[in-house]
C-alpha cells in the first residue's frame, strides 16, 4: 500500500485549453478597453439624471388609469385586433414559404428562394418595416398589421421549414406508398407531425405580435404604442405607468394563456 | 378506426363525425374572430392610400438604387457604436440576471413565498417592455447617447436571459448537488462545485443567443435617440435621402447576417 499524499484537487474550467481561455480574456479586456473609450458617456448629463429620475419616478407614481382611459382602451383594442390579424395572415402566408424552405420538400431553386424571404424578413426588426409601410400604407393600424405579418413570416416559416426537416420519414414514405397525391400526402403525412409544434409556435407568436404592437406604434402604425409615445409627449407620466402596466398585466396574460394551450396540445 | 359507408362502399376516414364537427366548430370560432378584428382595421384604414401603395413602392425603390456608398465612412462609428450597445447591454443584463436566476429557480432560490415571485415579476415586466420603450425612458432620464441604449438593452435582457437560466437550473442533476453537500461544502461551495459547473454550457448559449438578438434590437433605438445606427436611419429618412436608408439597410442586413454566423459557431462549438 503506498502512503497518500497531499494531493489538492482543482475545479476544472470551463474552457480547457488555457491558451485559448487566456486568449479570450484578453480579447475581452481589450475589447472592453477600447468600447468604453470610445462610448461618449456625459456623466455630468448622467448625474442630473439621476437626481431627474427621483422626480421622474414620483411623476410615474401613482399611476393615472382615470384621465386617459378611453385612448387606453382603444390603444389596447387596436394592439390586440393587429396581434390576431398579423397573426392569422402571417401564418397563411408562411406556410407555403416555409415549406418551399424545407430541403427534404422542395427543389433547389425553389429552396433557396424560399430561404432567401425568410433571412431578409427576419433581419430587419418590424419596426424598421412598420417606418416604410407607415409611408407607404400612410399612419394608422393597417401599417402596423402589415409589419407584424411580415415579422412573422420569417420567423414561423423558418421554424416550420426547420420542423418538417425533422419529421420522421417512414410515415411520410408510408402514405406515398398508397399512392397519394402531392396534396393528400401533405395532408395525412407532414401536417399531422408538425401541427402540435406549430399550434403552439402559433400561440407564441401571437403573445410576441401583441408585444411588438406596443412598439410600432411608437413610428406611426398604431395600437397602444401610438397612445404611450402621445402620454410621453406630452409628459403625462403617471398615464405612460398606467399604459406600461397595462401592457405588461395583458402580455402576462397571454403568455399563461398561450402556454396552457401549449401545453393542452403536446 | 373511424370510417363512413356511401352506397356500401366503406371508406377510412382520419375522424370520427363528431370529432370533425368539434374541428369544424372551432375553425369557425377562430374565422369570425379573425373577421372581427379585420373589420375594426379595415374601419381605420384609408383604403386610397393602400391601393395607391404600389406605384408609391415602386418610386422609393427607384429612388433608393444605387445605393450612395460613400456614405459609407460616416456609417463605421454608428455601426461599432451598435456592436457597442449589444455586447455591453448584454454584459450587463447578465450580471444582473445571474442573481435573479438563483433567486427564481425552485430549487436554489432563498424563499419561495417571498423572493422568488418578486424574481418571476422582474423577469416578466423586464420582458415585455420592449427595448424601444425602455429607450423612450432612459432618453428622457439620462439623455440621448450609447449609454442609454446600453441600459435599454441591459434592462430589457435581463428576463430573457434570467427566464432561460432560472429554467436550466431547475432542471440539473440534483445528485451531484448532493454528492458536494456529502463532504461537507457550505452553501457558496455547493454552488461553485456542484451547480455552477452543470448551467455553464447553458449559461454560456444564452448569452450568445441573446446577443444576436441584442445586435438586431441595437439597430433600431436610434430612432428614438439612443445611440447606434438607427440614427442615421431616422435621420436620412426624414432628410428623404433614400440613397443612403438603402446604404444603411445594407449595412444591418450584413451586420445582422455576421454576428448570427458567429453567435452559430459558437453555440456549436459548446454544445
């Protein structure tokens, strides 16, 4: 028997090459080094802002549901009739392109066309497209709806392209084999496997386009965006809290919401 | 197996009757809603301006081409100022995020009653207040700049990134947490020896994650005056300089498409 030794054990890091891990450290030192040289930070515009913020957080409190109510609702109205609406159409309208996306579905050409909407419409934020359908549509919820939709073709045609890549293609060979037609094997072999993801994609989508709706309005498309820029305008603080606890009383609503349904349907 | 028979011939069918009704029910539920709603847009539109929309289209494309690249020497300091405000406002969510995180996960968190709704509420109102708003806030508060885009975006992260890692600490292996307390680790060491080392993978895709996203939300606070490229955008857009808003969309389509290569690669490479 050989006698034990004093021997320490170390917690092994995270990254184990310690070239590399040094390396990164000092990347980030440096990075760090020349973002805040190059960040022009008014402190002294940042020291009054803190002695502004105490004024600034008694003027949000208490918050003033009375005074502005009626534009509220409507506010809220709009929001959620943009959130369903740009839901509905963006949906119809991703599911042809997500599934010229699919690589096992389509043909090449086909397939990278399909891809190339989805890139270009998940890039820019709905905002920048709320800023040119605004010109275009002219200012109200119609800019907005057309915005949404388009946000969520990219993002659902993607995650759709993305699922039925997954799907199992034993089932999918099985109702070919019957002699299905391209539409009936659509039917019976790709949409029941992917349908249980996508109802709940579905619904998550719906909870981020009420979300995103707060923020096109804040270029001109409407909802309840349009009412909390005009409350900050016009420095009615206490109605801009009572806006902000609003939307955030709705988005939790909807996602419980959204996630029982979620959960009900996988 | 449900089926119907027509003139004696049986055929399979995918439902039964009443289970087709209740489908067909709902879908017309979802229909007049989706009517509804259309309705009440319709009413606030004003339908000249949507059909006169694709003559107005094809004319702001015409004038956005060629592109006016030597713009493109004023656009390098916005553009590293928007890199600025993603990583350093992802930088910061984190920091704050770790501690919501152990506050908020089940098993870790200090009290249930108490501290872990206050947790899930901070993670909930920072999550659906979106950056461009927070942005409104902050301009007013500590006036227009990358600092106020810095903290929008902190602020705005950090429910996402605590929601996700409170997630990825629920669900460890409590074993190994066990395995530690056995030889008698105080509180901070079970923590550093038996929790930290399972979330760090996790931990360290969700950063990555969210900066992606945090490179694309980056882009648009200017509009509001916080920092970044989006003034450059809300500025050629309102001076009708649509040479350079084509530059500019350029310019984010490309730092957009980078930082998610990148953010991919990484991810690969830990998980």
């Amino acid at each position: 028997m050989t006698t034990p030794t004093q021997r320490s054990w170390k917690l092994q890091p995270f990254i184990k090459n310690p070239t590399l891990r040094w390396t990164l450290w000092v990347l980030t030192a440096i990075y760090l080094v020349l973002a805040f040289g190059t960040m022009e930070i008014n402190w002294d515009r940042v020291a009054e802002g803190v002695t502004r913020s105490q004024r600034f957080l008694a003027a949000f409190f208490p918050p003033d549901f009375i005074s502005r109510w009626d534009s509220i609702v409507e506010g809220i109205y709009e929001s959620l009739w943009m959130a369903v609406t740009s839901t509905v159409v963006g949906i119809l309208l991703s599911i042809p392109v997500g599934l010229g996306a699919a690589r096992n579905l389509s043909f090449r050409p086909i397939y990278l066309f399909c891809r190339g909407i989805l890139a270009v419409s998940r890039t820019f934020p709905e905002v920048i497209l709320a800023i040119f359908f605004v010109k275009l549509f002219g200012f109200g919820p119609f800019a907005g709806f057309m915005a949404l939709s388009i946000g969520t073709i990219g993002f659902y045609g993607k995650l759709l392209a993305e699922d039925i890549e997954d799907m199992d293609p034993v089932q999918a060979e099985a109702i070919r084999a019957t002699g299905a037609s391209w539409l009936q094997w659509l039917n019976y072999s790709v949409q029941p496997q992917v349908m249980p993801r996508m109802i709940g994609l579905g619904m998550y989508r719906l909870d981020i386009n009420f979300r995103e709706s707060a923020v096109v309005g804040i270029v001109g498309g409407g909802g309840i965006g349009a009412t909390l820029l005009t409350s900050f305008d016009r420095y009615e603080f206490d109605s801009a809290a009572a806006i902000l606890l609003v939307i955030i009383g709705i988005v939790m609503l909807v996602e419980y919401s959204s996630g029982y349904i979620r959960k009900k349907v996988q | 197996m449900p089926s119907s028979e027509q003139n004696g011939i049986k055929s399979w069918q995918l439902r039964t009757r009443p289970e087709q009704l209740l489908r067909w029910f709902f879908w017309l539920i979802g229909i007049a809603i989706f009517l509804f709603c259309w309705r009440l847009i319709s009413e606030k539109t004003i339908w000249m301006f949507v059909e006169d929309s694709p003559r107005q289209a094809i004319d702001m494309a015409e004038r956005m081409v060629p592109p006016k690249w030597e713009y493109m020497g004023k656009l390098w300091i916005p553009v590293w100022d928007t890199i600025n405000i993603a990583t350093l406002g992802t930088m910061l969510a984190i920091l704050i995020a770790i501690p919501i995180a152990f506050c908020a996960a089940r098993n870790t968190s200090p009290s249930l009653t108490f501290v872990r709704p206050i947790a899930l509420f901070i993670i909930v109102s920072s999550r659906s207040i979106n950056s461009l708003i927070w942005a409104l806030m902050l301009v007013t508060l500590i006036g227009p700049g990358v600092f106020a885009g810095v903290i929008a975006i902190g602020l705005r992260s950090i429910g996402f990134c605590a929601k996700l890692l409170y997630e990825a600490i629920e669900e460890i292996d409590p074993n190994q947490v066990e395995a530690i307390e056995a030889t008698g680790a105080s509180k901070a060491q079970k923590l550093s020896y038996g929790i930290v080392p399972q979330i760090m993978p996790a931990f360290a895709g969700i950063s990555v994650f969210r900066w992606d996203i945090n490179i694309r939300e980056s882009t648009v606070l200017g509009l509001v005056g916080a920092g970044g490229i989006g003034l450059q955008l809300d500025s050629s857009i309102s001076t009708l300089a649509w040479t350079q808003v084509s530059l500019i969309l350029i310019v984010i389509l490309g730092t957009v498409v980078v930082s998610e290569w990148v953010s991919a690669k990484i991810r690969h490479a830990i998980i």
